[in-house]
C-alpha cells in the first residue's frame, strides 16, 4: 500500500528555495543602495537607519509617500525587460517627498510576483537599487512575495514606501507662493509611470500596435519609448532649494500638471501657465491621434513633457535655470502667479503647444 503524499508550501506553488536564491542575487544591488545612516545589511526584519544623523536639525520634520508604477509593469513584462521598472517606482515616491523640500532617506520595496523566478525579481531590484542611487536615499530593505493562483506565473507589481527629513523652517508649499512669482517646468523623460491605462487602451486595443513596432518619430521601438524610466529630480530640486529661494514643487503625475500644479497654489492665487512655451514630446501627440483623445482629457491624463514644476521669485529664475543646465536638465518659464478672481481655476492652461520640430 502506497504512502498519501502530504501537501506542502511548493505544492501550492510557493517555492521557497527559489525565493532564498532571488534574494542571494539581489543583495549586491541593495548593497549599491546605501548611505552612511545605514545599521546592518539585507536579511534582518526591519531596516536600521541612525536617527541620531538628524541631531544637526533645529526641528526635523519625517516626510513619508508611497506608490507603485501602476499598469506600466505590464509593458515590462510583455517586453521581458525588468531592469527599468524600479526607477520609475523610485521616481514616484522619492519626488513627492521632495515636493515639500524634504531629503530623501531611505525607502522600502514591495514585489509581488506569481512566481519567483529568481533573475527577474533581482533585475527589478537592481533597477530600485539603482534609482535610489540616483536619488541619494538607501534602500533599506523590501520584501517579495509569492502569490500563486492569484496572479499568473509571468505577471507581477511592485510598490515602494519612503521616508525624508526637512528642516521645518525650509518647508515648501502653498503659503510661501506670492502674486508676481514664475513658475517654471522642468521637463519628463516621456509618459512616466502615469495615464498607461489609457496609452495601452490606444495604442494596442484601438490601434493594434506591436510593441516590436518602429515609430520614426520615436526613433526608437514602440516599447522602448513606453519603457523609458521616469526622470527622477530630488537631487536637481534639493540643489534648487539650496540656491534659490523656492517656495513650492509639484510633482506632476496622476491628475496632470493642472490638477497637481493647483495642490501649492493658495486660494487667493492663480498660476496662468502658457502652453506656448513647450512642444509635448511625439508621444503625447500620437496618443491623442490614435485615440480621438481630446487635449482637455490628455491634459488631465498624461504630463504632457513636464515632469516637475517649481513656483520661485522672479529673481531666482537664472539662478535655477543655470543650476538645472549644469545638471544637464530641461527647465524653461512657463508661466506666472497672479491674483485669482471670482470662480477662477487656481490654474489656467492658456495658447496652443507649438508645432513638433
């Protein structure tokens, strides 16, 4: 008489052995990913950071944002390409923490797979890891579960969480914004990690484009263009905050620029933002072609080719344009703060883009 075989976690589809080995992989990454605050290494069950680094504050204010990357992930995983995603999810956390002036410390992952293949999650995390440098924060730690029979074998997400410190007297926001300010944008890499519910809906359900596909305009694949990770600014708007007299950030993400720039604009005030003063990349245009997708529903949707945009005196504006060319980033003036009449909106997108060149 046979023996019943019992059940087990890797019967379930849960592969521990497989999870230790993604683990082993990625731990040269996260190593990358540090800053001197950093207590221990990856394994424990909670990340250390020394506080006692924030002595040198007057009265530290924590700043905390989470996010994830949203349908983007899919455009990863259709492309096998997993290297990237983790600068977008960097991107999307470490940039609202620095909208209030706040230093980026440290942040943590979260990555669900369907299954753990041990390459693939160590290229998602390579890629977090890799943002974080860029960003100036550590990646403390993070943790990847397993969800067989809730997600596919090949499908997956990821979010993040972290943490900053601002000085509370260097607090940026709406009440520091004054009549007569400029407000200037600072360009995207492309689409972000925002609107990709509607891009995927255009340009593979009603358009039936392959990834694979080459766009001239693009110069590039289809994919390759939507891969493109997100612009990650803390440390060009932390070096605007050191230089110039800033009184506010907004990161421009879900909502578009309107709808985000309008969160620091007092109700007393308006920021009137001239189109004219930018070209949208291709990306934008052919989204709303392909699509019949009018300009009002792009707008609120999508960045249009701005990724940031900083509200500062009059005076302040060659200072920050030079300090951001010598960071090699794009930044032009895009409007003004005015005094808001009656019903007005706190922000008005007025003209036409120009022509693409």
């Amino acid at each position: 008489m046979s023996e019943t075989t019992g059940a087990s976690y890797a019967a379930a589809g849960v592969d521990i052995e497989a999870g230790d080995r993604a683990v082993t992989l990625m731990k040269e990454w996260v190593r990358k990913a540090s800053r001197p605050e950093v207590v221990g290494g990856l394994g424990g069950f909670a990340g250390l950071f020394d506080a006692s680094a924030l002595k040198r504050y007057e009265r530290p204010l924590l700043a905390s944002a989470t996010d994830g990357v949203g349908t983007k992930v899919d455009i990863a995983r259709r492309m096998g390409v997993y290297d990237t995603i983790g600068h977008d999810l960097v991107g999307m956390v470490v940039d609202d923490l620095v909208v209030c002036g706040a230093e980026p410390l440290f942040m943590t992952d979260y990555i669900c797979v369907g299954k753990v293949y041990p390459e693939r999650v160590a290229a998602i995390v390579k890629g977090i890891a890799e943002g974080c440098v860029l960003a100036g924060c550590a990646l403390v730690g993070g943790e990847t579960a397993e969800h067989p029979g809730l997600l596919g074998p090949d499908d997956f997400d990821v979010a993040g969480a972290g943490t900053g410190v601002v000085e509370a007297d260097g607090l940026l926001g709406a009440d520091r914004v004054r009549p007569g300010d400029a407000v200037l944008a600072i360009g995207s890499s492309g689409l972000h990690s925002n609107g990709y519910s509607l891009v995927r809906h255009v340009l593979f359900d009603r358009a039936g484009w392959a990834l694979d596909r080459e766009v001239p305009e693009f110069g590039r694949t289809l994919g390759e263009e939507l891969l493109e990770p997100t612009r990650i600014y803390s440390l060009d708007c932390l070096a605007l905050a050191r230089t110039t007299e800033v009184h506010a950030f907004s990161h421009i993400t879900g909502g578009g620029l309107a709808n985000n720039l309008a969160r620091v604009i007092p109700d007393h005030l308006q920021a009137v933002v001239e189109r004219a003063t930018w070209t949208p990349g291709p990306v934008f245009g052919l989204v709303g072609e392909l699509g019949g997708v009018p300009r009002a529903e792009l707008e609120k949707t999508l960045n249009m080719g701005v990724g940031m945009m900083a509200v500062l005196p009059r005076a302040s504006v060659d200072v920050a344009l030079a300090v951001l060319a010598d960071r090699d980033v794009d930044a032009w003036v895009a409007g003004e703060i005015r005094a808001r009449e009656s019903g007005a909106p706190a922000v008005e997108l007025t003209g036409d883009h120009g022509a693409a060149g």
